[in-house]
C-alpha cells in the first residue's frame, strides 16, 4: 500500500503565434518594403513547489490545463504579444514524472521551487526578415512552433510538517483527533493504526501545520519487524519529530527507554532522521503513573537537549501549549530552510530571513507557561 498522494494532469504549452505579412505604405515612404512584425511566443506550462498547500487534491478534480497561445505579429513591425505562462501550485516534496514513459522530470524539494513541463512554441518571423536585394517583397512568413502536450504523473511524498513517532497506543492517534478535523479509529481498548492519518492544524487565521500520525513503530522496525518498516520512508521528509511517550507497567516499559528504542530505530533507517527538530511529549497525563514520571521525564529531556512538554489528549490538558509549540517549530524549520543555499537553478529569490537563535529556548519558555 503507497500512501502517498498520486495524481495524472494533462498540460499543453502554448503554441507560438505566426508571422505576418505585411507591406508598409505611407505618403512619405513609398518604398517602405515589407514590415510584417514576429509573432508571439507561446506560454510554458510551469509547476512551482509552495509551502502554501499540502495536497494535490485539487488537482483530482480539474485535471487538464493550458498555457495562453502566442499572439500573431502585425504589420508595421509590430511583434505579437507573448503568451501568458500557467503556473500550477503544488505542496513541497512533488515529484513529477511522464506519465506515459515513467521519465523523471523534477523533484521540488524546496519552496518555490519550479521547473517547466511543456515549454511554450516560439514565434514565427514575419517577411520583414526575408526581405533581400533578389527578392524585395517577400510574401511569406513563418508559421509559430506548435504547442507541447503532455500527460504527467504528480506524487506527493512529502506528507506533513510533524510526524507524531511513538509506539502503538501512545496516544497518537487521540492527539490528532485533538487538534484537527481527522477522525482517525479511536477506542479504550489496545489496537495498531493501519494506515497513516493526516490532521489540518490551524494555530490561527492564516497559519497552521499539517500533522501525521506515523503507525505502528516498534522495536526492530527499520529491520522490517511490525507494521513499522512500511511507514518509516514518510517520516523521512518531515519537518519536525514529535515523540509521543507513556508509561506501560504490564509490558514493563517506561517512556524514557521508548523514546531510546524510537530514536534508535529512526537512525538506523536513515541517520539523517537525527538532523530533525524533536520534541519530548510524555502524554495521557490522565492516568496517575504517568503523573508520577513527569519530573523524571523532565530531567531526561533537559540532559538530551530536548523540548519537553506533558499532555492529555483525553482531558486538554497541555494540548493548546504543545500546539503552538509545534508551530514555532514548523516556522522556524521553515526559515532555516529558505536561507539555506540551494543547488536548485530554479528557486525563487526571497528576502533574507535569519532564523531565530533563541528559538528553542523560546518554544520551552512557551511549553513552560502551562508546567
């Protein structure tokens, strides 16, 4: 099973205007010759990555797009106008593919990244450049490039800005169900998420985050032991990790160890995983043993360089705080990323943004305001 979003667009450049023929004559130029202007050149259906979107769902619906057609050229040199380009918006993480030949055509990895699918047709010349001293009045002129057409497959990997990481039954699934409109299975009974579960985090008018509860990891994953091993691949592209820990007496298990079991698991998939921004979250603060580990799990958190923050998605509590403490997270990811340099020709130009150096130590003053 992919669980990945797929979609298959048709796209068509546009086709480049003719030429045209034309002669001048004006009273006080009699010999004013051919003036036949070049014609437009065709727009170029473009794909640009923004940070804006998480999904490609709008594209299952309307699914073939066009670039505006180049405009003829007139006389008196007059060229025609260019075609208006078609940029498509798509999330970070697209990868885009010919969806008839299976050739790999872009990865946009960074925002505002773009690449052109289907480059407009070029303009024909008018006769004014074939004019000659054997032939004076040219009467031809070249037609305009024909337009490319093109089936395109689109495959969204990138998945979500947080990747809630835990072992089954760790409250994950009840967390998202918190703090977004998902309505994953819910139950008081032991059970293993199957399949992914995606969650629109809205932290305010014009900000928020998309969360994705990761099923399923247990000890031996990246080996292929569990559900785990088939989920691990779309952590990977995640912005920040949020580990979600409770204490299991009847297994023997304590947040502490499960989180070094995670960590463990998650690095020897990929070492890169260590590079993300985690933070330490000890839920189901509902239950009296986990009350009881709070200090403890604190103490740990501090010694590792980790944010930490308790919760119970049952009664609220600490809910609001861990939300906007993601969302600091996901902001301050994000500018670190858009001052990085990238090796990508096609990024756009931003302005200048220095991430905050404070910002951990910000996020805990905000995580602290509710412990």
């Amino acid at each position: 099973m992919k669980f990945v979003d797929e979609v298959k667009i048709y796209v068509k450049s546009g086709k480049g205007g003719d030429g045209c023929v034309a002669f001048l004559r004006e009273r006080y130029r009699p010999k004013g010759g051919p003036s036949g202007g070049d014609g437009g050149r065709g727009g170029s259906m473009v794909v640009q990555a923004s940070r804006n979107l998480g999904t490609l769902l709008d594209y299952r619906y309307q699914q073939h797009y066009r670039a505006e057609n180049g405009h003829p050229g007139e006389g008196r040199q007059r060229y025609g106008r260019k075609g208006e380009d078609k940029v498509l918006q798509v999330p970070i993480g697209t990868v885009i593919t010919d969806a008839e030949t299976g050739e790999f055509i872009t990865d946009l990895s960074a925002d505002g990244s773009r690449t052109v699918v289907a480059r407009g047709g070029s303009g024909g010349r008018g006769n004014m450049h074939f004019a000659s001293s054997t032939n004076q009045t040219p009467r031809h002129a070249e037609k305009g490039e024909p337009a490319i057409e093109r089936r395109l497959q689109l495959t969204l990997k990138l998945m979500a800005d947080v990747g809630l990481v835990g072992f089954p039954n760790a409250g994950k699934s009840t967390f998202i169900s918190r703090v977004s409109a998902a309505r994953p299975k819910v139950a008081d009974y032991p059970f293993t998420t199957l399949v992914p579960n995606l969650g629109m985090v809205r932290t305010d008018v014009d900000k928020g985050f998309v969360v994705a509860d990761i099923p399923g990891l247990i000890e031996g994953a990246s080996e292929g032991i569990g559900l785990g091993h088939r989920f691990l691949r779309h952590v990977e592209r995640v912005s920040v990790l949020a580990f979600l820990v409770c204490p299991v007496p009847e297994e023997g298990r304590n947040p502490i160890d499960d989180y070094r079991v995670l960590l463990k698991e998650l690095e020897a998939y990929s070492p890169r995983m260590l590079e993300k921004p985690r933070i330490l979250v000890l839920s189901k603060m509902d239950l009296p043993d986990t009350q009881e580990l709070v200090p403890d799990v604190r103490a740990f958190a501090e010694s590792e360089g980790l944010s930490f923050t308790a919760v119970s998605s049952v009664t609220g509590e600490g809910v609001s705080e861990l939300t906007y403490g993601l969302q600091a997270m996901v902001e301050q990811h994000r500018m670190q990323e858009a001052t990085e340099p990238s090796d990508n020709p096609n990024l756009l130009e931003e302005e200048d943004e220095s991430p905050n150096p404070d910002g951990r130590a910000q996020l805990n003053a905000l995580l602290s305001k509710h412990h």
